[in-house]
C-alpha cells in the first residue's frame, strides 16, 4: 500500500528504529511513546484493521504475541509488568490503518485507558 505509512516503514522508504525483524513481521520504536517502552508490532502483510484479519492470520497474530514476549523480557519490563494493545477504528483511537500492537511498559499503566 502506497500511501500506508507503516508499509512505507517495512519497505524502508522511512526512517525507522527497528528493534525486531523477521520474514513476516517487523517492530520499531513509537515516534511518540507514551511510556518508557513504547514499540509498535505489526504484520508486514498489509491487514487495515483487527475486522479483516481472517482464520489464515490466526498464526501469525501468534507470533506477533510471542515477539511481544520476547521484546517484554529483552527491555525488562516483563516482571514489573506490561501492556500490548491494538486501538480499532476511530472511536477506538486507531490513527493508522495497517494493523499494529502497541508494547507499552516501564511505568504504571491506568486503568481503564481514555
Ligand atoms: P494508533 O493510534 O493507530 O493506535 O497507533 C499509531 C501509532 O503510530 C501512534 O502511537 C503514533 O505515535 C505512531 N506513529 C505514527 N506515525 C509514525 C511514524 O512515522 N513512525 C513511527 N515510528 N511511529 C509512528
Ligand atoms: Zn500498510
């Protein structure tokens, strides 16, 4: 997608601070964290929004669970505690329509978010 900013991201047309990579999914800094860990996980197959993602999906949004794991305990945030959370459609607080999970961790989280 052209005009996809996070397609743009995974094609390396944008600047990016990638922290994991692999053949189907890519994780890179929030330009704006909201917390002291703040990535972005994401499909590089270009999915809008968590309402098109389809039974064939089921494993790699598994895999986007385990690198969440992963990046938690690489940052040390995985014992204090964490959040992974993807915002739908506009009421939802989605800004970008390429499906993502935000990690967010290194201080206490509220609940329930605005
Ligand atoms: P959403 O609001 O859709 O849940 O999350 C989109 C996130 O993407 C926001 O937290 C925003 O700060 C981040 N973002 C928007 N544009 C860019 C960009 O060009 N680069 C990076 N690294 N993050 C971006
Ligand atoms: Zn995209």
């Amino acid at each position: 997608m052209e005009d996809c900013i996070f397609c743009q991201i995974i094609a390396g047309e944008m600047e990016s601070e990638i922290v994991y990579e692999d053949e189907d999914v890519i994780a890179f800094k929030d330009i704006e964290p909201q917390a002291p860990v703040h990535f972005l996980i994401l499909p590089k197959k270009h999915i809008p929004t968590l309402l098109d993602l389809k039974e064939e999906d089921n494993k790699l949004i598994g895999h986007i669970y385990q690198i969440a794991n992963q990046l938690a305990r690489q940052e040390e945030i995985a014992e204090d505690g964490f959040r992974v959370v993807s915002n739908c459609n506009e009421a939802g607080g989605q800004t970008v329509d390429h499906i993502h999970y935000h990690l967010l961790g290194g201080r206490n989280l509220q609940w329930p978010p605005g």
